[in-house]
C-alpha cells in the first residue's frame, strides 16, 4: 500500500509539473503577441515622428527639382545668416540669390 501511494505522488507532482510548463508557455506566447502587436503599432508612429522632426523649418536640407524645363539646386548653409536666402545653382552653372 505504501508502494501506491508513493507511486500516487510521484504522478501528482509530474501532473503538476506538467501544468506548471504548460502555463509557462501559455503566458510565454501571450505576452510574445502583445509584444508584437505594440511593435505593429508603435514602430509606424515613431516613424511619423521622426518625419514631423525631419520636416522642421530649422533643418538644413539640400533640395533638387525643376519647374518646366529649368533644372536647378538651391544650396542653404548653416553658416548663412537666419532669413538669408538660398543659393540658387542652374543647370549651366549660373548662380543667383545668396551665393
């Protein structure tokens, strides 16, 4: 009889073991999900940020484009005074504006 219920615990404390693993990888996998949910929806709003900061006026950028068939670069630099125009560079090297 003794034989039995010393086989009885040994079983109980597997069993319990056993629930103890399962819970661990429910709660593994379902704080994993949540993880990956935020980064689905805080990784494109800090992007956003990150381009509302990349579009301030106090930035110095380097633009190319063109209007109709005149090619130009505006040149700004941070050594220019604040409210100092742009260096305008055409396409056959002619400079105008603060240059």
């Amino acid at each position: 009889m003794r034989e039995f219920e010393d086989e009885l615990n040994d079983l109980r404390i597997r069993a319990s073991i056993r629930e103890l693993r399962t819970g661990l990888l429910r709660a593994t996998l379902l704080f994993g999900a949540i993880t990956i949910g935020l980064a689905l929806v805080v990784v494109p709003a800090a992007r956003h940020s990150v381009d509302y900061v990349a579009s301030s006026p106090q930035l110095d950028t380097m633009t190319t484009g063109s209007i109709g068939t005149g090619r130009y670069t505006v040149h700004r630099s941070v050594l220019q005074a604040p409210g100092a125009g742009p260096c305008i560079v055409h396409a056959s090297g002619r400079r105008t504006g603060a240059c």
